[in-house]
C-alpha cells in the first residue's frame, strides 16, 4: 500500500502511503476514464500530462465545496498530511521519508503544528519489571 511518487515536490523521488479506501476510488476513476498515460489527464487531450493550475484549481473548488473558507493549496494538503500523521504517533524519521525530505530538520516543522495529548505520554519505565 505504498505509491511511488516521481519528481514531487524538490523534483524528489519517494514512497508515500496509500489508503485502501483511496486505491478503491481510484480504481473506480481509472475503469471509467482509462487514461492513457499518466493517471489524471487533461479532458480532451489524453496522454498529457494535467498542469499544475489546473491541479491548484481542482483543489480549491474541493475546498469551497466542503465549506473551507481559509485559502487551500496542494501544499496545504502536505502540511495537513504531514501533522495528522505526527498526531496519530507515526515516527517522525517515517514522515521525513513520505515527504522526501533531506533534513530532519525540515520535517521538524510539523512538530510545532501538532496537538499531541502530554498525558497520553507514558515514561519508559512504566515498561519495565523492576
């Protein structure tokens, strides 16, 4: 359940998570629309790959459409990825991989952006037998 994203963002290559829930609709859009060489193109020109306004477009209108007022970006959906994912407890250094990130560093950010429970934390010696 791992999707190989090529020069993403950085024009990086990496793995990132894909959900059963998002590989079923994604299986439907395919059986309807058929593309012919990259998975979402452009209606009318097939084989093309769809611009990247096109892309800011389609996820803006989502936006509005589910009653987001704020102003949404494809990077929006990064950041919201990245720190419900940190939220959840997934490992930072797994986040930095999904983001392709070089630095921990970079990754780091997220972590201010978080609402992580402090009394969920529980210390390392209530594992132990002592």
């Amino acid at each position: 359940m791992l999707i190989h994203v090529f020069q993403g963002k950085g024009k990086k290559d990496r793995y990132s998570i894909l959900s059963q829930k998002t590989l079923e609709i994604l299986r439907q859009y395919y059986t309807l629309e058929r593309p012919k060489q990259y998975l979402f193109e452009p209606k009318g020109n097939p084989g093309q790959m769809i611009s990247d306004r096109t892309i800011d477009y389609i996820v803006r209108q989502s936006a509005l459409r589910a009653g987001i007022t704020k102003t949404v970006s494809c990077h929006t959906l990064r950041h919201s990825f990245a720190t419900h994912l940190l939220e959840t407890g997934v490992n930072i250094k797994l986040i930095q991989q999904f983001l392709g990130h070089t630095s921990l560093k970079t990754t780091s950010i997220y972590l201010h952006l978080t609402n992580i429970d402090l009394g969920s934390v529980k210390s390392p010696l209530e594992g132990m037998n002592v």
